[in-house]
C-alpha cells in the first residue's frame, strides 16, 4: 500500500499544485514542497523493512498488486527492493532541488509547471517500482509527456526544437521496447499457454539465442537511448540546454537513471545469455562514450551543454558497469547514479542561478567570477571536483568500483576507459579557470548565493561527501537486491 | 421473410423510419432543432432497439443482411459516431443564415447505409449500402452551398466516388461470372471446392479492394482526402473520418472472413503494400502541413494503414483473433477523431473554418480546457499511454507479433515516430504564448458536454480498458466463430 501512496501523493499532488496556482500563483511551489516532504516521510517506512530484511530468502520488500486488463495477464503490480529504494530516494531528494532551483526562475503559470513537476516524478517513482512490464511501459512512457511540456513551456531560446527532439528519440526507441515486450510475452504464452507479463514470470521463459538477441537489443536501444550512449546521445545535450533549470535537473539527475535502471532491471536478467555475448559490444559502447563525450565537453562553451556531456561521460560507467555484471561493477554503478545525480544536479542548479544572474551561459562571457562571488564560485570548484572524480567524494567511489569490476571482465576496454581520468580534469578545471578565475572584466556586482540556494547546495554538498566517505551504508541497502539480480541471471 | 427476421432488423427500420418523420417534418414546418431533435430522438430509438435484439442474435434477415453481435456491436458504435456528429454540427449550422433543416435528415440516410454495410452478407445490400452512404455524403460535404471549397470537395468526391464504384461494380461482376455467387457464403463455398487461386476471382477482390481503397482513403487511392476533408464542414470531415470509413472497414472484413478469402495469399502482399505506404505516406505528408483538417486528413490515411496491418495479421493467425483488435482499435479511432473534429469544429463556424494552424497559437492560454481536450486527442492519437489510442496501438501490435508481420510492425514504428512530430507540433503551437485576442465565441454547451463525454472516454478506456474488452472478446469470439 505504501508503495502505491507514493506514486499516488505525488500525482494527487500535482493536480493540488495546479488548481492552487489557478488561485494564487505563489501557492504551487509551496505545495509541491509540502508533497515532497509527506513523500519523504513516507519512504522512511520502506527503510525500516531494510533492516528486517536479512532473514527474507528475496531482496523484496513490499509488495502492491491489483489485476489490471485480466484479458492479457497485465496487472497493477508495484514492488520494491534495496535499489529502487535507493533511486526512489535520489528523485524526491532532487525533487526538492529541482523545485528550489524553479523558485524565483519561474513566474509564469507556476501551477502548470509545478504540475508537470510532480507527475514527472510521479512518473519516475512509478518505473523503478513497476515489476509488470506493461505498467513499467507505462509510466516509462508517462514521465516523458510532463518533461516534454517542461521544456517546451519554460525552456530557453531553442527549446521547441529540444523537446520534439526529446520526445521522438525515447517515444520511437521505447515503441521498440513494446515491441520486445510484446513479442517476449507471446514466446512466453506459446511455452506455457496464458498471458502474463509479470517480471518473476517472464525471467524463466525459455528463449532460442536468436529469439533472446532481438529481445535484448529492442530493450538495449531503449535504454540506452535514455541513458544515452554514445550514437544515441544527440538528444540529450539539445533537451538540457534548453531546458529550464528544475527540468535539467531532473533530466539529468533521475530521467537517465531510469535508463541504467532499465538496463540492470531488464536486461541482463530476462536475456542473461544474449546479454552476455553482447557484453563487449555494449562495454564498447560505454568506454567510447566515456571518452568521446570527455572530449566534447572540453570543446564546450555553454555552461549547460558541457554538464550535459559530462552527463553523458558518466553514464558510459554505468553501461560498462552493468555489462561486466559482478559484484564490484554493480554496486559501482549504483553509487555512480546517485553520486552523479547528486553532482550532477548541483552543476546543472549553478548554471541556472549564473544565467539569471548574468543572463548568459556562455563560458567566455563569464570570466573571474571568483573575485565578484566566491561562495557560489568554491562550490563550483567543489562539484567541478567531484565531477571528475577526487576520492573522497561519491563519484570517484561509483569509478573506481565500476573500473576494478570491470577490468576483470575487459582488461582492454577498462583501460581505454579509465583514460578519462586524464580527460575529466581537462573540462572541469577547463571550465573554472575560463569561468571563475583570471581579472574579472565585465562584472561588477553579483549577488552571491541567497539563503535559499546555500541550504540547496549545502545539503547536496554533504550528501556527496556522504557518499564518499561512507558508501558502506548505501551499499547494504543494494547489495541484496544485486546479488539476488546476479543469481537470476545465473540460472 | 418470418416476424423474427422482420424484428431483427427494427434498428434499421427505426433509422428509415425517422429519416422519413424528419422529411415530413421539413415539409410541415422548417425548423433546425425540430429536425435534429427527431434525428437524435431516432438514433436513440434506434439504438434501444438493437438493445433489445441483441439476445435474438444472430438472425440471417433475408440472405442479404445478417444480424449477429458483430453487426450489432458496430451498428452500435457507428450510431454512436452519428449521434454526435449530429451534436457538433447542431452547434456548428445553428447560427448560419439558409436551410439547414435537410443536414439531419442526410446524416440519417448515411447512418442508414453504414448500419447496412455493417451488417451485409450480400454483395447487393453491400452495393446499396455504400451508395446510400456515399450519395449523402456527397450532398454533406457541399452543404454550405456558397463556399467555393465545400463545392470543390463535393464535385471531386463525388466524380472520384462514382469511379471507385465502377471498378468495385466491376470487381463483383468477375467474383460473380467465376462463382455464380453473390452471397458471401456462397462465395466460400466456391474459394473452399477449389485448390488453385483463381485468377478471375483473384482479379475480382483487387477490384474490390481498389474501391475499398478509395473509401478508407488507403494510398495509393488518397489523393482526394485532404481536399475533401479541407473543404467539408468540421464536424461532416470528422463524420467521414470515422462512419464512412468505419463502416467500409467492418464490411472488409466480414467479407474476408466469411469467404475466406485469407486463402489468396498473394491478396496479403498487395495489402501490405498498400499498410506500408499508407503508414508511411500518410505521416510522411502530414509533417509539413500547416492546416489542421488537411493534417488530421493525412493522420486519417496512417491510421487506416495501422487497421489494416491488424487485418493482414488475419492471414497467419485464426481470423478471429483478428477482430478483436480491429474492434477496438476502431473504437479507439472513433473517440479520438470525432473528438478532434469536434474541437476544430467548436472552433470554426460556417463563415471561417479554423483550420490554420496559426489560429491555434496560444489556444492554451485562451481556452485551456478545449486546449487540454485536443492535446489529449492528439496524444491518443500518437498513441501515448493514459489514452484510448495506446491501448489500441498495444492491440496492434500484439495483433501483429502474433502473425510475425515485423517488416510492418517496423513501419508502424517508424510511422508512429513521424507522427509524433507534427501531433507535437499542434500542441507546441497551442503552448505558445500569444496576445490574448478576444474573439466573441458563442457558448457551444452541446459541444462541450460531447467532448466532456469524449475526454472521459478517452481517459477511462485508456486506464481501465478491461470491461470494453470484455465486450469486444465476446462479440469477436460469438460474432464470427
């Protein structure tokens, strides 16, 4: 039942949001925080089972089940483990930031924006809980609808262009997901004769290699196309850009971790085979991405469209990550979602508070800001670092436990990979010393941080420390809930 | 003919019948709400009468017509359709100046020869009933006498529409002089004493099928399409999207599977042919259009294409499973594009058709909930999830796994990403800000509660679609077994 609040607080919220801002346009933003706390408050419940869990034969806790469209053997059925809870956690904690990123920045139809909002992120708890593939299409499909609006209405110069783009590239790739779906479920109704398309049933269906193949790379393209990876990533650069600031926070921090969760969810358990001869393509993939979108975001200069391809950087760990599929890779990948969620966000929230300010995001417009803002300008410093990954900090964690997974597995392609660490403090000190440092030319006076985006960008900076100084705690919470997913691939 | 038989066919006689009170009332005293008042009260009689002739079914009502469920179900649902387009257009003609009063009564006889359609087993109810349709819409489309477009639109479906009916007049001479058959069960019975394909008769269903083609608009027999559905009155364009080619569709199908027709394979390449181009030519030429009516015209051709990928599924599959997707798929096609052309329709008065997409601009912002009720028929009609239209795309595409079809499944794929783009483009134009121009817009409150009723339908069968499945299983599996 918890399990269904919290998708259902958030949508109710939304609706609430929108009919106050048709009252007064103040009051949305207000609801929405009230939402995200009672959702805050909710999740501690989840958490307590955590630590009962030890004795449970599954990593599963919580379970909310209701038949749906008995004609197909679709049901309503949510259910949770150690990860989703730990991704679930991420999106109302960005959440929060997102709406305080949105608070002074957007001033028209609040009730419409804070609407969007919310469903988004609605829709996104519902995916990392969703075990019934068609529900899991369609929240997968329901989040993109309010960010398609959230960039369109509220975005910058460019953003018709931006969120067509958006929206074609995840609608076409997840019609292909469908049809995978579509086509698993009938193989799996030939073998035993009824419809279902629950996630503990369909991981047993007995596949022809080729039959698996097909399958596989329908789900694969979806994600990683909402991951993105490299020849699928052109979207995102475009939606962040033009996107408006608790839009490009949630993009970044919790829409692309709907991918990797995808991938970790799906992929390899239902196809573990054919996941494992296309491991070292897929690894490929993710260290070229790794690589290539290093040096693309070294040629940036927009401020919003290098964090984008930071973005995309990251996220090859998470593809190389899940591909290597032991222990160590796993659970790297995890805390590379959440550590990067969390950098990310922070990254994105600086350059929409610099734009308002200085109504630019051009790198070479902004020169010696040190000197005019220092307080907003070490916290840059400090999440330019945890970017490229200082130890210490969550990132650098999320790398090394991706790198050390994987090299057992490809020795050559972690190589290549683990070559951004040479490439990643090229583009983050890059952009501090073109941004921050050197005479400041054109800027007078610039308001710092108010109170509102230093207890922002606090609580962001101490869960990134958090994270990186003691990553045991989160890694028990998943560790369950991975190695349960490693033993169902075994099988 | 016995008293069951006559019974049977009381939704039929009901239409007629009011089309009849409707000319008499004309005649007595010429007014627009008594003439759509009867016509409504009618569809409604009409409607309760199949209600009551449901449990009968099926009755064989004299060789030509067939009264089972499936009849029943679309007769039921292509009423439906009438009535409010009926309801839109009360809104749409009321303020014209001129005679308004004969628009019921031909929304009536186009009802009459639909329900006909739907329910033939006879190639010569099927002839009656397709020209029954296509004469009224004839007089439909030019109905605002003065408009150079709705003339144009009249002319060219009806000189396109006479020439479609020469070759499927023609296309039946050849099954006939083949089989000496004109009943559909005798046509099988034919196609099942014979091994070989038959040329003539092979030859003969093309025929058919190209004027078929012309009524479901399939490419590559569209061209007339978007001129017609420009020039047309709204709620009549959203008439034609849906009853006309409604009603073709369902008697397509009746035709191929109570002939078993499935057994001319090479049928299927042409149709596929024809599914790919439709799907990908239809959305191909929406994306650069900049008006409304011509878009949902082009949408029209892909969403038939779609259909028609469902019914070639028949041909590997048994032909039952088939109905059911079709079933609803064109249930899902009904709301959602009456739904459309009721907004544009809302819009749009006689004098000026809002079909410039500039016209919309900002319309979010002016009329939100008209705004939100088309952004979620265009979405429905994108097929995104929380609408009627992905529940029915989902029907499509297990429809179609089953039969293996994944050379089209790819095009549906690939067409439904073009689609998106200019259904997109619509909404992005409606979230423009735009100054507000007070326009003195009448209170349409007919309209509105037909596109409340709409958008709830719409949201509810996408959400909860199992009780109308339920339905739809019954009628495919009783209906056609």
């Amino acid at each position: 039942m918890i399990l269904f609040l919290l998708i259902c607080l958030l949508q109710l919220g939304a609706f609430i949001a929108w009919f106050f801002g048709c009252w007064r346009p103040g009051a949305p933003r207000w609801v929405a925080i009230v939402v995200l706390t009672l959702e805050a408050l909710l999740l501690i419940f989840p958490y307590r089972a955590v630590e009962s869990i030890g004795s449970l034969p599954s990593a599963w806790f919580g379970y909310f089940y209701v038949p749906w469209i008995p004609r197909f053997g679709i049901e309503f059925y949510l259910a949770m483990d150690g990860f989703s809870l730990l991704l679930i956690t991420l999106t109302v904690v960005l959440g929060f930031i997102a709406v305080s990123s949105s608070w002074a920045e957007i001033k028209h139809r609040q009730g419409f924006f804070y609407f969007n909002l919310l469903s988004c992120l609605a829709g996104t708890v519902g995916v990392f809980m969703a075990i019934d593939l068609f529900l899991f299409f369609f929240f997968w499909e329901l989040m993109i609808i309010p960010m398609y609006f959230l960039i369109s209405i509220w975005g910058h110069e460019d953003r018709t262009y931006a969120a067509i783009k958006f929206f074609i590239f995840t609608q076409v790739s997840s019609l292909l997901m469908l049809l995978a779906i579509v086509a698993l479920v009938l193989i799996h109704r030939e073998a035993t004769g009824v419809y279902s398309f629950g996630y503990f049933e369909l991981l047993n269906t007995g596949l022809s290699p080729e039959a698996a193949f097909w399958l596989m790379l329908g789900f694969f393209i979806a994600f990683t196309v909402k991951l993105p990876a490299l020849p699928f990533h052109t979207w995102l650069p475009d939606a962040h850009t033009q996107a408006p600031t608790g839009g490009s926070v949630i993009l970044a921090g919790v829409m692309l971790k709907t991918g990797a969760y995808g991938l970790l969810r799906f992929v390899v358990p239902l196809f573990p085979d054919a996941a494992h001869q296309f491991a070292p393509v897929a690894m490929a993939m993710g260290a070229i991405g790794v690589l290539y979108a290093a040096v693309m975001a070294f040629a940036q200069s927009d401020l919003k469209r290098l964090i984008a391809y930071t973005s995309v950087s990251h996220m090859g760990f998470i593809l190389i990550g899940v591909f290597s599929w032991n222990g160590a890779a796993l659970q790297g990948a995890v805390i590379t979602m959440l550590a990067h969620g969390v950098s990310a966000a922070a990254l994105f929230m600086i350059a929409g508070i610099l734009q308002k300010r200085l109504h630019t995001r051009e790198i070479g417009n902004m020169g010696g800001l040190w000197s005019v803002v220092p307080g907003l300008s070490a916290v840059t410093l400090f999440f330019a670092l945890a970017s490229l990954g200082l130890p210490g900090l969550g990132n650098f964690i999320g790398e090394f436990l991706v790198l050390q997974g994987a090299f057992g597995v490809n020795r050559i392609l972690t190589a290549a990979a683990a070559l951004v660490l040479v490439l990643s403090p090229l583009y983050a000190l890059g952009m501090m010393q073109k941004g921050f440092y050197g005479p400041c030319s054109r800027h007078d006076f610039l308001p710092g941080f108010n109170r509102r985006e230093w207890a922002t960008l606090g609580l962001l900076v101490f869960i990134s420390v958090w994270l990186g100084l003691s990553p045991q705690a989160v890694l028990n919470v998943s560790a369950p809930a991975m190695q349960s997913a490693m033993e169902v691939a075994e099988r | 003919m016995n008293i069951n038989q006559f019974i049977a066919l009381a939704p039929l006689t009901a239409l007629a019948g009011t089309a009849i009170a409707v000319m008499i009332g004309i005649a007595a005293w010429r007014n627009f709400v008594l003439s759509c008042a009867i016509a409504a009260v009618g569809i409604v009689l009409s409607l309760a009468a199949l209600g009551s002739v449901w449990p009968g079914t099926p009755v064989q009502a004299s060789p030509l017509m067939l009264i089972d469920v499936y009849a029943l179900f679309y007769i039921a649902l292509l009423l439906s359709a009438g009535l409010a387009v009926l309801g839109f257009c009360y809104d749409y003609f009321k303020d014209r100046d001129g005679e308004n009063e004969e628009l019921p009564l031909l929304l009536l006889t186009a009802l009459l020869g639909a329900s006909v359609l739907a329910a033939s087993t006879h190639f010569a109810s099927f002839f009656i009933g397709l020209e029954l349709l296509s004469i009224s819409l004839f007089v439909l489309i030019g109905y605002p006498l003065n408009q150079a477009q709705a003339l144009e639109a009249a002319i060219k479906y009806l000189i396109l529409s006479g020439v479609s009916s020469a070759f499927l007049l023609m296309g039946i001479a050849l099954i006939y002089a083949q089989s000496g058959e004109l009943y559909f069960r005798g046509i099988e019975g034919y196609i099942a004493s014979r091994d070989d394909i038959n040329a003539m008769v092979f030859s003969g269903v093309l025929l058919v099928m190209a004027g078929l083609g012309f009524k479901l608009s399939l490419i590559p027999f569209h061209l007339w399409t978007p001129d017609v559905y420009q020039g047309a009155p709204a709620p009549i364009s959203g008439f034609i999207a849906t009853v006309s080619k409604g009603a073709v569709f369902v008697l397509l199908l009746r035709y191929f599977v109570s002939t078993d027709s499935y057994a001319y394979t090479p049928l299927l390449n042409v149709f596929s042919v024809m599914a790919a181009l439709s799907i990908l030519g239809g959305n191909l030429l929406a994306l650069l259009q900049n008006n409304v009516k011509r878009l949902l015209a082009y949408s029209s051709i892909a969403h038939m294409g779609y259909l028609l990928v469902a019914f070639i599924a028949g041909g590997s599959v048994s032909s039952v499973l088939i109905v059911e997707p079709v079933a609803f798929y064109l249930l899902a096609y009904f709301i959602t594009t009456i739904g459309a052309f009721g907004v544009v329709s809302v819009l749009s008065s006689p004098q000026a058709e809002a079909d410039d997409l500039a016209f919309y601009r900002g319309l979010f912002w002016r009329r939100p909930w008209l705004a939100a009720i088309f952004t979620l028929m265009l979405l429905s009609l994108a097929g995104i999830p929380l609408t009627v239209g992905f529940i029915g795309k989902f029907y499509i595409f297990t429809g179609a796994a089953d039969g293996g079809l994944w050379g089209l499944l790819l095009a549906v794929i690939v067409g439904s990403g073009l689609g998106l783009y200019y259904y997109l483009r619509i909404i992005v134009v409606m979230s423009m800000d735009a100054e507000t121009v007070k326009t003195g817009f009448t209170q349409d409150w007919l309209s509105n509660v037909l596109l409340t009723v709409l958008t709830i339908l719409l949201v509810w069968l996408g959400i909860y679609p199992s009780l109308l499945v339920n339905i739809i299983q019954s009628v495919s599996y009783d209906g056609m077994a």
